[in-house]
C-alpha cells in the first residue's frame, strides 16, 4: 500500500447515550458515513438507544452506562461540581466498569480505529490495545462540565493504576470537533482547560456538522423550494411550534410555562419526548398541557424518528440549547427559542441569539415576556437571515471530512510504521 492509498477501516464508535441523545445520534451519522464509504463499522452504547445504530443498518455493541443526572445542570461552582463529578463520571466504579466494557469490546471487534463520543475512557482503551483513538467533542463542553470531568477522571485513572502512557491518551490523538469554529470556537475555552486539552492531544481541528441523511434531504428540498412561494406564503395554515426538552419528566415544567404563555395564538404544538416514554407518562403530559393550551392544539409524542421533519415543518423550535438540537433547526431553517439549564446550553443560546437566528427565555420572563418572544421567534422563519446560515451550515457538512481525516491519517501511520 502505498501512502497516498486509503484502507479499508474496521471503526468502532463508542457514544455516551443515556443523558443526551446527541452523541449517540451523531456517532450513528458519522458511523453510517464509514460504512457508505465501505469500511466496517460497529456502534457501541446502552441498549436503551440500540435502535437507533440499528436503524441505520449498523453493528451494535452493548455497553453499560451511567444513568441521566439532571443536577449537574445548575452546578455553576467548580467545587460543588467537582464533588458531583466524583460521585458520576470521574467515580473509580464508572471509570474502571467503562474500562472494562471498552476492552470487551475492542477485544470483540478488533478495530482499527476507535471513535469516541463523550466516553472519556475509549481513547485510554484503545491506547491499552494499541488502537489509534479519536474523540468527538463539542469545545463548549470544555467551558462546562469538562474543565472539571477530565481533571478529575486523570485523578482516578491515576488512582486505578492505569499507566500515564495510557491515561493521557483520553482525549484520543485528534479531537475532533463537529461544529464550525463561528458557533464553538476554540478561544472560549479557558486558559487552563485549553493547556490541558493541548498536553493531552496532537490536534484538535474543526469538521463541521455532522449532518444526517435526513437533514441533507431536508436542506435539500427547502433549497429547491426557494425560487417560488413558500407553502406558508400561500396556505392559511396554523403556526407550529416544535418542542423538545428531553424526557423522563425533566422538562415537563418548561413546557408548560410556554404553553401557557402562547394560548390564545391558536398554534399547532408539537412536544417531542428525548427518549422513549411510555404511553401513560405520554398521555398524561399532553392532557396536563391541553388544559392550559387554550385554542392552540397540543399533541404529544415520544422518540420519534422522523424529528427532522417535525423540526423542518416548525415556524419555531424550543429546545433547552444541546448542540444536536441547534444544528438540527439551524439546517432545517427553524428560529429557536432557548430555555437553557447549563452553562453550555447558555453559551449555546448566547451565540444563536447574537447570529439573530433565536431568542432566549430568561427564567424571571413572565408569561408576557415568553410570548412575545415566542412571537418574534416565529416570524423570523420568513426571514432571509435563517435560510442563509441554513444553507451555509450545508456546504460546511463535515462527515466526510471526518471520513477522509481518519482514513488518511490511519494510511500515514500505516506507512510510517511499515518495515
């Protein structure tokens, strides 16, 4: 092989999935990706998300994970957050029970390569196993939690034995960030975090999105429909308001202090459930919700597959500000309306509103107050500004980016290491 060749890759994802569907969702984008491209590729994550790799027509591999700590959310002091942290991810029984599951499974599929999605241990696995490591990883977590995460899982990995040489490959050899350097750039990370991350990898390089089938699709018909009348310029139509705040109740509040606030503007609202919920705890939120609805029409689902267009027929999306959620709207051409809880979701939701693509609830907004800016929200949809930075997002895809990095790397490597 010579080195300008490109191999044929056996990869393997390893995704945290159980407070944030985002990482799972994306690792199956990029995943999927590989596979397209002819290389041999196998999703690892719990059992609660295996639809969705398996969906997509991937290799899943069982992996236990910790589950959703809501708390951590409003844990803006470093060492309240830090005595939090040693209790979840950076605790010697998550760290070395994540350990164990990684090896299993690289021992399993014999990768060449290991992409990690926000398992701080995959990259100290494969470096046990003699893998090359990635690692996906939004820069705006590095502000929160991560300035405080990866400190302390070194301080365990140190405490559980695990040789230097090893631990410090917990970033992988390249972090590799799917966003575009406009909304998650690398200058507000702190000083002391950024020098860390810095003795930790080789690189970090900006991708772009990782943008799904769906959502290239959905770009794609929004841009072929642009030369004549939209549908909203031409229906009477009622406005639909898309919401999603996770699910297992966390954002159950949330909503209904949006609901509450935008009855008497006869929408159609949409509530989208992150996970999947059961029937009862589905029906008993969308009858809560349609006594205080007034003449807009609530309905309630749970995981859906088909969110992206939901998310492309909205006039508006509320989301609390993960990034999976933002990239989805800003594609689709969608307007947000932002009830952040972290400090990244805040971070998030200050960048979008500077861009004039949303707007942020406060949470001293009265009911006046979110409906008006719900209001401003769903008129910016007919605005040129959203379909612009829509089609930008488009052209700045980065799953093959990241396909071609991983592969051309992996072929330096190879030749380098060849006799």
């Amino acid at each position: 092989m010579t080195l300008f060749e490109s191999p044929r890759l056996r990869v393997l994802f390893v995704a945290f999935s159980r407070s944030s569907l985002g990482h799972i969702v994306r690792s199956t984008t990029a995943a999927a990706r590989f596979a397209a491209d002819g290389h041999d590729v196998a999703v690892a994550c719990h059992e609660e998300v295996r639809h969705i790799p398996e969906k997509a027509g991937l290799a899943w591999l069982p992996i236990e994970e910790i589950g959703p700590a809501p708390a951590w959310r409003g844990m803006d002091d470093p060492e309240q957050l830090r005595a939090f942290v040693r209790t979840r991810l950076a605790s010697p029984e998550y760290v070395s029970a994540s350990l164990e599951d990684e090896l299993r499974v690289i021992d399993l599929f014999r990768p060449d390569v290991v992409i990690a999605d926000m398992r701080n241990t995959a990259g100290v696995a494969a470096s046990m196993r003699g893998v090359t490591a990635f690692t996906l990883h939004n820069l705006r977590l590095f502000q929160h939690p991560m300035h405080v995460v990866l400190p302390e899982v070194l301080v365990t990995l140190d405490q559980l034995g695990v040789e230097q040489a090893h631990a410090r490959h917990v970033l992988g050899s390249t972090v590799l960030v799917p966003d575009i350097a406009e909304i998650d750039g690398l200058s507000d990370v702190p000083r002391d975090t950024a020098a860390l991350i810095c003795s930790l990898t080789d690189e970090i390089r900006h991708l772009g999105p990782l943008l799904s089938p769906e959502l290239l699709s959905v770009a794609a018909r929004a841009s072929e429909s642009e030369s004549g009348p939209g549908p909203r310029a031409t229906e009477n139509r009622r406005r639909l308001l898309h919401v999603t705040l996770g699910g297992s109740g966390v954002g159950d509040q949330q909503i209904r202090r949006v609901v509450e606030a935008v009855a008497g503007l006869g929408l159609d609202i949409g509530v989208t459930l992150g996970a999947e919920s059961l029937q009862d705890q589905v029906t008993a939120l969308e009858d809560e919700l349609a006594a205080v609805a007034g003449d807009s029409a609530v309905t309630v689902t749970g995981f859906r597959h088909d969110v992206v267009e939901r998310v492309a027929a909205a006039d508006a999306a509320v989301v609390h500000g993960g990034h999976g959620s933002i990239i989805e709207a800003l594609v689709c051409g969608t307007p947000l309306v932002f009830l952040p809880g972290s400090l990244e979701q805040r971070e998030n939701a200050r960048k979008i509103r500077e861009l004039g693509l949303g707007v942020v609830l406060a949470p001293d907004d009265d009911a006046a107050a979110v409906r008006a800016k719900v209001v401003k929200a769903l008129s910016l949809k007919e605005t040129p500004g959203p379909r612009r930075f829509a089609r930008a997002l488009v052209a700045a895809d980065g799953a093959g980016r990241l396909v071609d990095y991983v592969t051309s790397s992996q072929a330096i490597r190879t030749a380098v290491a060849a006799p």
